[in-house]
C-alpha cells in the first residue's frame, strides 16, 4: 500500500506541530551528518523552534563555518557591485559621448555648417542664438576699447606732468648755473666796480655766445 503524501502546511494542532517539529528536526540533524561524513563536507546547521528554541549542528566548528559563509557571501557579492558600477561608467560615458556629440554639432551649426536637417524653427533659434552672441561680443568689444582709450588718457597726463617736471628741473638748473656764473665773476673782478647787473648781462652774453658758436674747430696743417 503506498503510502499517503502529506500536504505541506502549517499544522493547525499545537502538540501534532510540536512533535512534527521533533521528528523532522532529528531527521534533518541526521541527514546533515550524513552529508559531512559521506561527502566530507562542511555542514552547519542551525534551526529556531517557534518557541524561540535554538538547535545546532555543525560537522566541525560553527564559528569557522559561519566565517567562512561570511567571507564566501562577501566575495561572490563583490562583483556583482563592480557589474554593477560598470554598468553605471558605461552608462554614465554614453551620456557624456551624446552630450559632447550635441554640443560639437551645435557649435557647427552655429559656424554655418550642417544645416540641412534643421527646421524652419531651428532655423529661426539658430539666428536669436547667433543676435544675442554677437551683441554681446560687440558690448565686449565696446568695453575694451573704452578701457584702452582711458588707459591712454592717464598715460598722456602723467607724461605732460612728468614733462612739466623735467622742465621746472631744467629752469631750476639754468637759474643755478647764472648764479654760479655771476658768483665766480663778482669774486674774480672784486675791484673793478661793475655792477651785479652789468656782470648777469656779461654772463647772458657769453653764455649766448657760447651757444651760438658751439666748440671749437681746429685745423690741421
């Protein structure tokens, strides 16, 4: 007589559920151990009853057992996350290859060039984009010139200062030299009672002189 299968649910009875649980539990144990010894395997087996009752099996130690299910699970999990930051590089360069795709095709566009597959509404986008630029250029333009021109300005000012300067140090120059000039004759001549006048004028003259004639020419023989 075959016997009958049981249908896997939850048995409703409490003391039928509790004495399935022990007798599937010590059969599970005994499968478990039978698996390490005949295949040499590593088995660890840990079960809760409904109560909250811990049952354990292990062929070895549980704690290397458990070690080393961490360090398998961590492994085989690594590169599941590097696929999956691959996926996201070559999704996230894909992008960036149409995004620099769109933008080279737009700076084309916008030298005049493959305009073909644009519309009348392109077109016209194409041109307020073209308008605004060059306002913009031209405003830039404008500005720069305007600063050259007031760096010319400042320039030009502080040169007429500066050359104002040098002349005030030139009169200053001259002024001592006459000085010097009517000083040195005044003490050569001390008796022959010209005036301070007459010696300037004496002074202007030769200096005069001297600028009119310019150095001396020798001939040679």
């Amino acid at each position: 007589m075959a016997r009958e299968k049981i249908k896997i649910r939850k048995i409703d009875n409490p003391a039928a559920r509790q004495v399935t649980f022990s007798k599937r539990r010590r059969g599970l144990f005994k499968k478990a151990q039978e698996l390490a010894i005949l295949c040499d395997a590593q088995v660890g087996l840990i079960v809760f009853s409904a109560a909250g009752k811990h049952f354990d099996y292990a062929s070895s130690s549980m704690c290397e057992i458990l070690d080393k299910h961490i360090t398998q699970s961590n492994s085989s999990s690594k590169p599941d996350q590097q696929t999956l930051d691959l996926l996201t590089d070559e999704s996230d360069y894909a992008s960036l290859k149409k995004e620099f795709a769109d933008k080279h095709r737009q700076l084309r566009q916008m030298r005049g060039e493959e305009l073909q597959k644009l519309t009348l509404e392109g077109l016209v986008d194409l041109e307020r984009k073209l308008d605004v630029g060059l306002r913009r250029v031209l405003e830039r333009k404008e500005q720069q010139i305007t600063a050259q021109l007031n760096s010319l300005q400042q320039r030009g000012m502080q040169l007429l200062e500066d050359n104002k300067k040098l002349k005030e140090q030139v009169e200053e120059m001259c002024m001592a030299e006459k000085q010097a000039v009517i000083d040195h004759s005044e003490n050569t001549f001390p008796d022959e009672g010209q005036s301070s006048e007459s010696v300037r004028q004496d002074c202007d003259d030769i200096s005069d002189a001297s600028l009119k004639l310019g150095p001396p020419c020798f001939t040679w023989m």
